[in-house]
C-alpha cells in the first residue's frame, strides 16, 4: 500500500484503488492537490496498473470543493495569457492518464470535487446518498477547473446552464438522467459492482484498452480554448470585492468544516447574507 497524506492507494492485479481520507470533509486544498499531482506523476509512467478506482474513507463527502479560504489572504494573481490554471490542468493530465478511472460516489462532490470526477472515464454513484453540484455561482463565480466545459460535454447546453447558474445539489438518479455519473446505483451494490468492471477491464489485453481510450480520447478531448477561457475568467473573478465578501460569509457560517453550511451547501449557499440559522 502506498500512503499519501490526503489518500491511501492499493494495488491488486492490475487495480489500483484510491481512497480519499483528509478530514474534516476531504477538502481541495494544497496538500490533496500536491498529492494528486505526484499520483498523476506515478500513474502517467505506470505500464502495470490498468484501472483506478477513486473512493472515499468519509460517507459524507468523495472530495468537498476547492478550498476557497486560503485565497483570501492570498496576494492577488492573474494567469498568464493562454494558460489555464494549475487546477484545471492537474485535472486534464487526471483525463489522459493511460489507465482506465472510475469514480465511485457515495457522499458529496462539489465544486473542484464535481470537476475531479468529471475528468474521470467512468462515475458511479449511491442512489440513496451521492451528492453533486457546482455551487460557485453562489459566490459570484463558475466552475473554473473544467466543470463548465466538460458539464457542456456531457449534459448539453440547456442542463450545464441549470446546474452552473442554479448552484443546487443534485441527487444520484436525476445526475444519471442527465449524464453526469454512467448510472445510479443501490448503496449496497455500488463497491462490488465498480470493483467487478475494474477486474473485468483489467483482464482484458492493455492494447485493446489502449485503443479504446485514444480513440474515444480523440473524439470527446474538451476545446483546450475553453478550458483556459473558463481559468482565465475565474481567477480573474476570485479577486472580486462581491465575491470576497461571499466567501467570507460561507466561512463565517461554517464553511469548510463538518457542519450544516456543507452538508446542505446547495441550498445554503443561497441565503447570503443571512445566517443559516435564519
């Protein structure tokens, strides 16, 4: 078993399983996100793994959102013209990785945690408690790490527009309907069914596997154009007064921590700037 400080990862004939484990809530920050970066590292040079599996140590949450209080007090950045943001290209390298992934949600995923799994192959999720949503429309910004882009891909213009502009959370059987997880499943089905297709995947020649990918990789790969268009608007609009001063309500009615403010985030993020006890 190789440990990380954010995750654990296992491997086993060919599958590797990644459980995220950062409490309270599994949050984006720094430490998860230099930790993905190595296992994007590790993963790109490894010829023996031919599926990973995501999955979560908290029922509660596969992975929060991004970690929106360390940029407050962060000096102010603009990206280089043409670039997008290291976020969203860790989250690229994540779509191209040479193995087969699969997501398995059974609590929430938000934000940065919503757009993780989008960049992965596959996503599956517990009809009775997965959560999804992209609720930055809350503090006055979109999903900037390839959640627009890719929500467009994936559910078309009409439904990427609901869930973008609406920032509510959406449940495992309507998300499959609408084509942001492959399917909904019984929580008690979910971990063997996910783990029988990655046994299956990975029994099956890795040059099939290969072809496969790089031929659906081809016809699927997100507008590069876009994806640095959406970077470059939200980092330029999380310098905003309006949304600094939403961030910080979110924070101040306990945002970031295990409590009501994220366990209910879709709808409480539309209360500014009441207290969510109001």
């Amino acid at each position: 078993m190789n440990t990380y400080k954010s995750f654990t990862r296992e491997d086993h004939e060919g599958v590797a399983v990644v459980r995220f484990n950062h409490p309270p809530i599994n949050l984006v920050d720094r430490t998860m996100v230099i930790d993905l970066l190595n296992l994007a590292k590790t993963l790109e040079a490894d010829s023996q793994t031919k599926v990973v599996i995501f999955r979560s140590d908290n029922p509660e949450f596969f992975l929060a959102h991004y970690d929106m209080g360390s940029q407050l007090e962060a000096p102010p950045t603009a990206l280089p013209p043409g670039l997008a943001s290291p976020l969203s290209g860790l989250f690229s390298r994540f779509s191209r990785l040479p193995q087969v992934t699969i997501g398995e949600l059974r609590g929430r995923a938000r934000g940065a945690g919503s757009e993780f799994l989008l960049a992965l192959d596959m996503r599956f999720a517990a009809r009775e408690t997965a959560v999804l949503g992209q609720p930055e429309i809350g503090v006055g910004l979109l999903p900037g790490a390839g959640g627009t882009v890719r929500l467009t891909q994936l559910l078309g213009r009409g439904r990427a527009l609901e869930v973008c502009l609406g920032g509510e959370d959406f449940d495992a059987d309507t998300a499959a309907l609408y084509g942001w997880v492959n399917r909904a499943l019984p929580g008690e089905q979910l971990g063997g069914f996910c783990d029988a297709l990655a046994r299956r995947i990975a029994g099956f020649p890795a040059s099939g596997i290969s072809n496969v990918k790089a031929l659906v990789e081809r016809v699927s790969r997100p507008d590069e154009d876009a994806l640095v268009d959406e970077s470059q608007r939200f980092i330029a609009d999380m310098q905003g007064q309006e949304t600094v001063d939403r961030v910080r309500w979110m924070l101040s009615q306990g945002g970031q921590t295990q409590g009501a403010m994220e366990l209910e985030l879709g709808e409480l993020i539309g209360r500014y700037p009441l207290p969510i006890e109001a």
